[in-house]
C-alpha cells in the first residue's frame, strides 16, 4: 500500500471528525455492554470489550490489506465515506441485535449460534470505525501526536456522556442515535462541494429520522424474556433502563398473588403485597424466618438494610420490631419500580414511617457514615458490578470480601449483630462459603474462636429454595442467647446448620469437623474459602484443575465465568482468524513489518488494556457506583493518555523520551499493586466531588506516561516501514482483545494484585524491545511541530 500523505498538519475540522468517530466508538461499547446484560447475563458485558477491541483492530488489518479501497482521492474523501458507513451501520446494528433470540433453555448449539452471530453484527460498526482511524493515522503519521490525542479525547468524551446518557434512553435506542452523531462527523470530513459531503448530508438526513423513529415508536426495542419466570398472563407494568440494570416490572394476573416480580437484568426480587395502614408482613408471609433472628438477640437500635430486596427485607425488620430501618439500595430504579410502578399493590415500602433509603453502593455509602446499628442485614444481595460498570469483572461482588465483613463489624453497636442470608446450593455453596468468610473475618479480628460467635440457621423462602442465614458478631453468643436461638429456629425455620455445641447439618458438619475453616475449604470440592478485594468473586467457586469434571449445581444467574470466558474465547478467536490472519494469509506482495517491529505494538496493547481494567475495579469501591468508576476512569485514562500523545511530538530524541515513558509507567503500576488500594481505602471519606478530583489526579500520570507510545512507535515504523501502520495499529488492537481476556482470567484465579504486576511487565517488554530496536536518523526529526 501507498502511504497516504498530506502536506500539512489536520485541520481542526478533520480532528474533532476524528474525536465524534471515537466518541461514538466509546458510546457504542458502553450502549453495547448495556444490551448484552440485559439480554443475556450480566458476564457477556465482558464480551462488547472483546468485539470493540477486535472490530477496531480488523478495520485497521483491512485497510492494510485493500489498500485500493482507501487511497483514492484526497485522505478526507476516503474517510468522509466509510465514517457515511459507520453512521448507516450503527443504525442497522441494534435494529438486528435486539430481533436475535437469546434464550438460552434450549440446546447449547442454539444458544451459542445466536451468541456467535450476536458477535458478528456488534462488531461491524467497531470495524468501519477502526478503519477510519487506521486511515487518519497512517495519512498523518507525522502528526501522529496531535491525531492520537484527539482520538483519545473523543473516546474519553465519549466515556463522559454515554453513562449519563443511560439514565434518559434505553440502550438500543441511544444505539440507533449514535449514527446520526457519526453521519455528522462524515460531513466535517469532506472537502466543500465534493460528492462526499452532499452524501453525507444525505446519510445525515436518514440517520435523524430513524433515530426519531427508534424514540417515538418500539423499532429499536428489546423485548424482555422472562417467560419461564412469569405466570401466563401477567402484565408489564414499567421498564427502566438505567447504567446499572434493566428493571422490569410485572403484576401477576392473579388479584390474590403475594407478590410481583420485578427483574432487573436476569436477577429477580419478588415485591410482597401491602396495603398502606395495614399490618407490616411478618415472617411468616415472607418465609423469612431465620433472617429474624438477628433482629430477636439484639438490642434495640436502629437496623441497616444493603439491598431492598424489593421491599421484602425492610417490611421484615420493621415486623420484626426495628421502628428506624435504613437502607441502602443500589440501583434507584428497583426503589422506583416498587415504591411509585407497584406502588398501589406493594404499599411502597421504601418510604414507610422510620425508613430511611439512599442510593449507592452498599460498602461506600456505609463508609461515609458514622452511625452504628443494632443489625446489620444483607440478604440475597448481588452488586454483580460487571453488568452496572460495564467494568468486564464477571461475578466480582465487593459486597462479600474480608475487607467488607470488617468494615461491618465496625458500623455494629457493642453486641450488634452481622446477618447475611445466601442461597443453599441454588447457585453453587453460597451459604457455606458466606459462613467460612464470617469466621475468617471475626479470627482477623482477633477473636481466639470464631465459632463461638457464629450461627448458620437454615430455611426455605416463599419458592422453597433453601437458603442459610449466617449470624454472628464480636463477642460470643450467651447460653440464654443460643437457646432462643434454637427454639426460633425450630419453629421458624430448618433448625441450626452450625453454631456452638452444634453438631452441624449438611457440609456444616464436615466444617465444624475440621481443624480451621481454611484447613475445611482448601480441601473442599469447590472454592468456597474467603474472597477478598483482591478476589472479589464470590460466586466463582469452579477451581481451575476441575472446572471441566465439576459437576455441581449452577443456577441460571450464576453462569461460570471460565466457561463464559471460554466461550468468548473460541469466538473472539474464531473472529480475529477470520478479520486478521485470514486476510494476510491470502493478500501477497505486500510488505510487511517483521515480528519483532510489532512485538512492541502487541505489548503495549496488552499492558494498557490489562491495567485500564484494573484501575475500573480498583475505583468501584473508591467512587460508589460502578458505573461512576467505568466513567471516571476510562475518561480520564484516555484523555490523559492524549495529553501524553501531545507532549510525544515536542522531543528531539524520541528513543529517549518513549524509554523514559515506558521505564516510568512500568515504575507507577509496580507501585500501585501495593499503595493504590490502601489509599484509596483512607481517601473514601472525602466528598463525592474530591473523589472525582482524586481519581482524576491519580489517573493522569498513568496516562501520560503510556500515551506516548503509540504515537512514537508509529513514526518509527513509518520511517522504516512507510506501508506498516495499519498493520502496527492492528497488531495493537488484537492484542488489546487478548489482553482482556487474559487479565480477567487471571485476576479470578490470581488476583488482581497480580495482574498489576503482568501489566506492568508488558511495559517492561516493550522497553526491552525498544533498547533494541534500530532507530533511523529520519525518525528522530519526526514531530508534531
């Protein structure tokens, strides 16, 4: 291919086309994430990273193997017209992707054709988007720095405004929009009176329209399935998408129904009947028996809820005596769905006499308040922050670590009670592993036997599910205590799994067998030991060497995220066969830039995809929401990382300044496997503003460190080799596809602490590559000057 030259630097026209296309790159991962959750689980949110990254890394291979596509004519001519395709194909995207049948009940085979040929459309429109940067790169490769930069603002505009956006559209509508948003960046890109820019008015025109039309009209709308949850007959009642989740609500057609189920993605909660100046429902309505317990042995005080569950777990500590019940919910669209959609069946029990409910993460807004309760109750709750942040984390929950249990043990009055309620075998050994985590936590505190103040209480809920009830507290559990304990447990529940004197039920009894709960759970058959803010995947208890032969219960919410990984895997890779070996493979003659040139392209992709998921799952805690943290810092990394693509082009010796850069980044994300985490941990009382302030300031040096790579290394590889951009930036995105992969299979079964560290040695592999690489005279001059 003839590389493409222009004789001056890009206007300020072509550049802010450039950052729009970006822009809606970024907007469209985000949307895309949102459409996967709610369609299928909450894990394929991990799966719109993976397309974003290979579409964008297959435009770019494209344009370095049909270079006869894109060289006609003027740069802007080229781009102004296949940014016109990006703008008609992120239209028809989401008009495809929301008739697809997404069920999965049926036979394996089917749901993974329809997974496959899911991946196929969403991956269209990152393809024609990479093909346009690719061509804005390679046409001003000497400008790299100041062409980087804007790509990398756009994204990271595009990171602020897409989350917010969520609040006032539904996914696949703001979808359809976006293309009305790149149809105007196809006409910034043409020259005045050219045939680009009268089509691009004319694609500008269509795209409007139909984004009207999606608005006004179900064109772009995602049925809800939940079918096989719901009675025949019952009737919708709201549907709320928000950042978080997609709430749906229902009321059953029956009149004399005890509840009304309420979705939010593919999690469940049941909103119990109440009327306004009736008695609250007791335990014996809601089948919580075991979770009143807590609230029996306490002394009087106020009690914290984390998760509503609906209404149902705030009308049991108010029927159970707690006259001030405060609750911390943390999507405001369930509260909404139950208290005003339902409100004239549910009684609207987030705002009864002595409630007090705020929205937020569980353990930041616990965090930033010094009150301390009587209970503390968590029952059946599930952050699954992946699908809220977007943030590709699986099953991580930080709502069951160690760090969590202390940080709640420090809210409870002197005698307080921690009370955490998880399924029995419903989703793997959620209960037996909440109890390992409690007695963990309690030894931590330096208490010399946990088990004297810990009690599990079986039961079943109003669907018969069994479930256990985990009580415990600072000091141990009174003979006076424990014998009300049993006699309530009797009757109102299964009796006692685990406690004082007790021999233990089920798995308990191998547990209260054991010499240590750790002894217990690293011989267990499933990964049932404490999770931690380093792991924090609860739910992930497949260990590594036998996650094939495992043949435990798995519930439909709880998917195993090495199996999702797995499948995302063979059809990540099945793809990026297709869009980048495949293509090479067949086009001959063309001159290609060695492995080792690329090896440099290929680390700094994996180094930066795998620290920018880190960073995500750092800041959820620091920031409250998940989707606070998805946009605080993939704007803020990417803007940076243009500050850093800026200040690439002002050096005179280029080799010294990316050394300097890739030694400093290694430096900084070496240090902050040990330090970010405890700093954050003692920044998180400051105000939501400073924060923002502090994460910002945290980020910028990593983004400016590792923005000056890609820039630099581009102008080399154009010197040496004037054909090999698209083909660097492709080899940079496949291995940004990979790297995704990679860091969260790692982090499961390592940690992320440790996948700091691997991303941290990408960079030192890229360092390494450049002490040895050749760099021409020509290269050293080149700059965006």
């Amino acid at each position: 291919m003839r590389a493409i030259e222009t004789p001056s630097r890009p206007v300020t026209r072509i550049l802010l086309a450039i950052a729009l296309v970006s822009g809606c790159t970024l907007a469209e991962q985000v949307f895309l994430t949102r459409l996967l959750a709610a369609a299928i689980f909450y894990h394929f949110s991990f799966l719109a990273v993976s397309l974003a990254l290979l579409g964008g890394g297959a435009g770019a291979i494209f344009v370095y193997t049909k270079p006869g596509w894109f060289k006609r004519d003027l740069p802007e001519q080229a781009m102004s017209r296949w940014t016109a395709i990006f703008a008609i194909i992120l239209i028809l995207c989401p008009l495809m992707l929301v008739r697809l049948d997404y069920s999965w009940s049926g036979p394996v085979v089917h749901f993974a054709l329809n997974l496959a040929v899911a991946a196929i459309i969403a991956t269209m429109p990152f393809f024609a988007a990479g093909a346009v940067l690719t061509m804005a790169l390679d046409a001003y490769t000497s400008y790299a720095g100041v062409t980087y930069a804007a790509d990398l603002a756009g994204a990271g505009f595009g990171a602020i405004l897409a989350v917010p956006a969520l609040w006032i559209a539904p996914a696949p509508t703001l979808m359809v929009a976006l293309g009305a948003a790149a149809a105007l960046a196809a006409v910034m890109f043409a020259t005045p009176a050219s045939s680009e820019l009268r089509n691009g008015v004319i694609v500008a025109v269509i795209t409007v329209a139909v984004s009207v039309l999606a608005i006004i009209t179900p064109l772009a709308y995602l049925p809800p399935d939940f079918s096989q949850a719901i009675a025949p007959g019952a009737v919708q009642v709201s549907d709320r998408w928000t950042p978080i989740n997609r709430v749906v609500a229902y009321l059953l057609p029956d009149p004399n129904a005890p509840s009304a189920p309420v979705f939010y993605d593919r999690g469940y909660a049941g909103a119990f009947h109440h009327r306004r100046g009736e008695p609250i429902p007791d335990w014996r309505f809601l089948r919580l028996g075991p979770q009143t317990i807590g609230y029996a042995i306490a002394a009087p005080g106020p009690a914290l809820v984390i998760g509503g569950g609906g209404g149902r777990d705030i009308f049991n500590a108010l029927s159970s005596g707690r006259s001030t019940v405060d609750v911390i919910e943390i999507n405001g669209a369930i509260r909404d769905a139950v208290d005003k959609d339902l409100a004239a069946f549910t009684g609207s029990p987030y705002s009864l006499p002595g409630v007090n409910a705020v929205i937020g993460d569980g353990r930041s807004m616990l965090a930033s308040r010094d009150t301390k309760y009587a209970v503390i109750h968590i029952g059946f709750t599930d952050t699954f922050s992946s699908n809220s942040a977007a943030a590709f984390a699986l099953t991580e929950s930080n709502l069951y670590t160690l760090e969590a249990f202390d940080q709640y043990f420090d809210h409870l009055e002197p005698g307080g009670v921690l009370e955490v309620t998880r399924y029995y075998r419903q989703a793997d050994e959620e209960a037996l592993r909440a109890t390992i985590l409690m007695l963990e936590a309690l030894r931590r505190r330096g208490v010399k036997d946990p088990r004297a103040n810990t009690v599990v209480i079986l039961g079943r809920d109003y669907w018969n599910i069994p479930f256990g009830t985990v009580l415990a507290r600072l000091k141990p559990f009174t003979d006076a205590e424990l014998t009300i304990i049993r006699a309530i447990a009797k009757e109102r529940g299964d009796g006692i799994a685990f406690g004082p004197g007790e021999p233990g039920l089920l798995e308990w009894h191998g547990l209260t067998d054991a010499s240590s709960p750790l002894d217990f759970c690293k011989n267990y058959r499933l990964n049932v030991c404490p999770s931690t803010d380093d792991k924090p995947f609860f739910f992930d208890q497949r260990r590594l060497e036998n996650i094939v032969s495992d043949r435990a219960t798995i519930s439909p919410l709880t998917i195993h995220p090495m199996l999702i990984l797995l499948l995302t895997f063979v059809i990540v890779i099945a793809l990026a066969f297709t869009a980048y070996a495949l293509p090479l493979i067949l086009v001959n003659g063309v001159e290609r830039p060695p492995a080792g040139e690329l090896s440099f392209f290929a680390a700094i992709g994996f180094g930066y995809i795998i620290l920018e998921i880190v960073l995500i799952q750092r800041f959820v805690l620091f920031l409250g929401f998940p989707t606070y943290a998805l946009s605080v810092v993939l704007s803020a990394l990417l803007v940076f990382t243009g500050i850093g693509s800026l200040m690439s082009g002002r050096f005179q010796q280029p080799k010294s300044a990316l050394m300097a850069s890739l030694t400093i980044a290694a430096l900084l994300i070496v240090a902050s496997a040990a330090t970010l985490q405890p700093l954050l941990r003692n920044l998180i009382l400051l105000p939501f503003p400073m924060r923002v302030v502090v994460s910002v300031v945290i980020i910028g040096p990593f983004g400016i460190a590792m923005g000056m790579a890609m820039p630099i290394g581009l102008r080399r590889i154009k010197a040496l080799y004037p054909t090999g951009v698209p083909y660097a930036f492709g080899v940079n995105g496949v291995a940004s596809v990979a790297g995704a992969v990679l860091a969260m299979a790692a982090a499961i079964n390592f940690g992320f602490t440790a996948v700091t560290i691997l991303a941290a040695a990408f960079y030192v592999a890229a360092l390494v590559q450049t002490l040895a690489s050749y760099w021409p005279d020509s290269n050293a001059a080149a700059s965006d000057s």
